[in-house]
C-alpha cells in the first residue's frame, strides 16, 4: 500500500489513539520480520539465482546496468558439430563437419561414378541382343551401335551388306560381314547361305573394295529347295582371283530366279584358266557385266 504522508490542520497534531499507536508498531514490527527488500541490485541477484542455465545458455546479472542477460550459444562451430550429430548417414553416404571451412560435407559413396566408359559399359551390358541383332560398345567413339544382322521375316525384302579390307571406314562399320585380305569367299559365302534360310531368299551387296578369294563363290541352291538370292556389286566392289586354274569359275549361279547386278569380276589372266561367271539353274540373269 502507498504511503501517504498525514496533513496537519492549523499545525495541530491529530489525536492517535493507542490503537492506532499499536497497528502502527505492529507494522513495524512485521516488516523486519519478513525482511522484504525492493533493492533493485538484491532483486535481481535473487531472480539470477533462481534461473539456471542449460545447455550452451549463459545467464549474467548487470549491477551496473541494472538487466539480467540470458545468451544462446550462437558459436559456428557449436551449431555445426550440433547440426553434424543429428544427421544420420544412410547406405554409401558419409557427413563431414569441417570447423576451419564452416561446411558440413555429405557425399556419397560405393561405387557410383558418371564416367563416360563405365556408364556406357553398364548400359552395353543390360542390353540384351534379340535375333539377328549386335550390341557393340565403342570406348574411343563413346558410343553403343545397335545394329541388325541376318534376315527378316517370311517373304520380306532381306539384304545383307559385306565390306572388305579396303573398304570406306565408314560403310565398312556398318556392314554385316567383313573379309580381310585373303579368302574373302568365306564370308561372301556365308552371306549368300544365310539367304537361302529365308523364306522370300534376299540380296547380299559387296560393299566397295577388293574382294581376294581362293574359291568359287555359289549363288543360289541346286534342286527345288533353293531361294531366290541376288548378288549385288556397288561402284566399286570387285571379285579377284589371280590363282585360279583350269575350268573353274569364279562365281557360280545355280538354282532358280538368282541375278547377279554389276559384277566386276578379274582371274588370273592366263588363258584358259577360271571361267568368270557360270550360268546354271532356270531363270537366273547377269545384269551389266565387266569380266576380264
């Protein structure tokens, strides 16, 4: 309660019963007993007592400036290695505080790379290759060729391609068969066999280049069994077989409906050494024809 000082009238004290005088002495009396303080200084030590600090918290009494002050710990590196603990690393995952550079680093780990090679060689090996179909990882060219080999199906137009030695790079990647310097009969053979497979027969075209054989290459089947099978040179491609002798032709066309387009054939050039081209079979045609 307010203290409100008595007002005197004409300056004469006012009576105090012994009441009065008692309450008042009781008051007195009361007042030392509880021993109440409104010290600001003994306030504020007795509240700064009382609280207490946790984890990374300060409390600081000011007599000077009459505040109490309550601090978080707001240190960098405090917060970091907080921050630090509380992350977990999952499978292949690691969390490094780094105090000097102010980071926390989460990488991952086991294996995982963006390496050019190493996606292409996983990507390669989940393909998986059908029927008549090649799957070729290329490191240098960083690239994977899918390419389709052999025949279709019943009846269609098939063809196939085959290059040789000194055929132009870049038809000679693409082709489905390639010969090497010598015996280039073995793989221009088994061309023209595959079509036979076919249904509908098919067409093989000698990609441009020198093709070297040491045997007769056969186009078409004897008998009724045999496919329609069409040998087909490009500007360019040329059939050589310099040690062939006696009667022995060089590209032989048996079965049925077999044609052959532009062939450019060269023997031995030895008189009555190797027969060019040998027609058999029904219905079989040369068209355009350089032999010598």
């Amino acid at each position: 309660m307010a203290y409100s000082r008595t007002t005197w009238v004409d300056n004469t004290p006012p009576y105090i019963s012994a009441a009065a005088l008692n309450n008042i002495e009781q008051g007195i009396v009361d007042l030392n007993t509880l021993g109440g303080s409104t010290d600001p200084e003994v306030v504020r030590d007795t509240i700064a007592a009382a609280l207490v600090g946790g984890a990374n918290v300060t409390i600081t009494p000011n007599d000077v400036a009459n505040t109490i002050t309550i601090t978080a710990a707001t240190d960098p590196e405090v917060v970091r290695d907080t921050i630090g603990t509380a992350l977990i690393a999952g499978a292949n995952v690691t969390i490094t505080p780094n105090d000097v550079g102010d980071t926390i680093t989460i990488a991952a780990t086991g294996g995982g790379t963006t390496d050019p090679e190493v996606v292409r060689d996983t990507m390669a090996a989940a393909l998986v290759a059908g029927s008549n179909i090649t799957i070729t990882p290329n490191d240098p060219g960083d690239t994977i060729t899918i390419a389709a080999t052999g025949v279709g199906g019943a009846n269609s137009d098939a063809f196939v391609t085959v290059a040789t030695y000194n055929t132009p790079t870049a038809q000679k990647n693409n082709a489905d068969y390639t010969c090497t310097s010598t015996n280039a009969h073995v793989q221009i053979q088994a061309a023209l066999d595959l079509m036979q497979t076919n249904p509908g027969g098919g067409e093989v075209v000698l990609l441009p280049g020198t093709y070297n054989v040491a045997a007769t290459v056969v186009v078409g089947l004897n008998g009724n069994n045999g496919k329609p099978v069409m040998l087909r040179f490009e500007a360019g491609a040329q059939i050589v077989w310099q040690g062939v002798t006696g009667r022995t032709p060089i590209v032989s066309v048996q079965g049925w409906l077999c044609d052959i387009f532009n062939p450019s054939i060269q023997g031995s050039g030895i008189k009555g050494n190797g027969i060019g081209i040998q027609l058999g079979g029904t219905g079989n045609t040369v068209h355009g024809c350089t032999v010598w």
